[in-house]
C-alpha cells in the first residue's frame, strides 16, 4: 500500500488522484487531519485514515500496512511551527510502521547554506532521511507556479510588477509536479536519494515574467526593482504579515543567487509529455 499524507491538500490531493489513474484504488491510503474533507476519496476505495504529524500518536494506524509512504512537506513554519518536529514525527512512525520507502516533497534548492528558510529545512529532513535506516526518496521539486498571484500582487490589474532584485526561477505547476510523484510512487526504486530537479522547461526572472504578462494581457506590465529593506513595509501595506518578510525576502535572495534556475528535463521524462509553461498558467489565471 502506498500512504499519502496531506491529501486534502492542494499538491496532496493531486498526487492522489494522478496516483489513482496508475494504480487501484485499494492500493492507497491517505493520512488527513480530518477525514470528512476525504470523503470523495474514501467513495472511490481508497482508504481514508486520520493523521496528524503534530500528533504523533494518530501516525501508526494511519500509516498501517504501508510499503510507501508519501510525506507531504509541512507548513508550519508560516504559522510560526517547527517543520522539522512533525517530518520528525513522521519519519519516526513509518519506521515504527515497517514502511520500507519513505518519498518526500523537498525542493530544487534544499541546502543547508540556502537564504530561503524552507530550502535549509527541506536539507535537514533529507539528512533525517537519510539517518532513518529506512529507503528513501527526495523529490527536489521546482518552485511552485501557484505561488505567483502571491508575489505578482495586483500587477495584473495595475501594470506595474515589484519586486526586490531577483533571478530566474524554475516555476512548475502542482499539476506536474503531482504527476512526477505518482510515477515515481507507481514505480518504486527510480530514484534513490534526491531526485535531479523536478521542474517545468524554463527559468524566467521577474522582468521576463513581466514581458509575458504583458503579451497575454495585451498590455504593458513593467517590472521594476526597489530596495530588500522596502519589503516589509509593502507586504503590511498589501494586507500581509510583517512576519512574511523574512520567508520572500529568502525567496528572491536565493534566486539571484541562482538556486531556482536549474530548468531540468527530469520531470517530463517522467510525465512524458511537455510541462505546464508560465504563459499557459498565466492564460489560465485570468479566465479563473
């Protein structure tokens, strides 16, 4: 049985619904923190238990009979929580499960050294992985796509993009990114360790970015650049937490340093067909 974690989740529930079109239903089992939002997928024979990686304790029957287990990274860190306890917590009870194969959502740019927060934490994991005695895989996704509307704010409707300085990012869709997982579920073994990066065709930076809003617009977006310190205080005046900063400010840090840039052909190899492209998406974001 392959055990998939977060599965009410945006990426969570992709992965589960690709993962349904390569292997029965009776094959997977989901682990959420609440179970109603599940429903659909417990109608369709999967196997819907509770977990919480805050709450270790509901880990062993969630994770119950598993082969594999697909550990969706946490967000905890953007609601002041420590990531790295509940990974812990996690990779703990699949031990304890007799999970042969752990498969976890890390990042293109995981390192120790990485300006982005999450990057630093997606490198400890994989060395707990690593430590865990148990199989494993790292999938060293690209930065997710749908994180865009966040970082572009109302440039869309006004015309003008800003940002502090930047560098070309790997943007990739969840939709792509979950196809990558499920064949990698499907067919355990491909990889072992860190994954090369999992990411869409191209890297674009935020004035490149710009350029293609404004072609699908039809009118000009301009991309200008403002001081790192200034972010704060327009991330408050965009309604955002002050306590934001640090964690996009890390983001446009390690881009210019060029930890997102890396475009590989690894994904759709993988999926088999071309990746979702920043225009498509874009298309897409405006007929929402």
């Amino acid at each position: 049985m392959i055990v998939v974690t977060g599965a009410t989740g945006q990426l969570g529930r992709l992965i589960v619904e690709q993962l349904l079109t390569r292997v029965s239903p009776n094959q997977i089992g989901v682990s959420v923190r609440n179970p109603e939002k599940a429903g659909d997928l417990a109608a369709l024979g999967v196997r819907v238990r509770p977990g919480d990686f805050a709450q270790p304790d509901t880990l062993a029957r969630a994770f119950e009979g598993a082969e594999q287990v697909l550990l969706v990274s946490s967000n905890a860190r953007t609601y002041g929580g420590n990531p790295l306890v509940q990974h812990r917590n996690a990779i703990e009870a699949a031990r304890a499960a007799g999970v042969t194969r752990i498969v976890y959502t890390s990042q293109m740019a995981a390192g120790a050294a990485s300006a982005f927060p999450p990057a630093r934490d997606h490198a400890a994991t994989e060395e707990m992985l690593q430590h865990s005695g148990l199989a494993w895989t790292a999938l060293r996704n690209g930065f997710y796509t749908e994180s865009l509307p966040m970082f572009m704010g109302n440039a869309l409707e006004t015309g003008l993009l800003d940002t502090p300085q930047d560098g070309p990012v790997a943007w990739t869709t969840h939709h792509d990114l979950a196809g990558g997982a499920a064949a990698i579920l499907a067919q355990p073994g491909q990889y072992e360790g860190p994954t090369p990066p999992l990411t869409a065709a191209q890297a674009v930076d935020f004035t490149e970015l710009a350029s293609i809003a404004s072609d699908v617009l039809g009118r000009p977006v301009q991309h200008t650049v403002f001081p790192d310190e200034e972010l704060g205080r327009r991330l408050e005046a965009r309604g955002l937490s002050a306590a934001a900063a640090p964690l996009i400010l890390g983001m446009y840090q390690a881009g210019r340093a060029g930890e997102f840039a890396g475009a590989n052909p690894a994904l759709e190899q993988l999926l088999e067909r071309p990746t979702t492209d920043i225009r498509t998406f874009l298309q897409d974001h405006l007929s929402q």
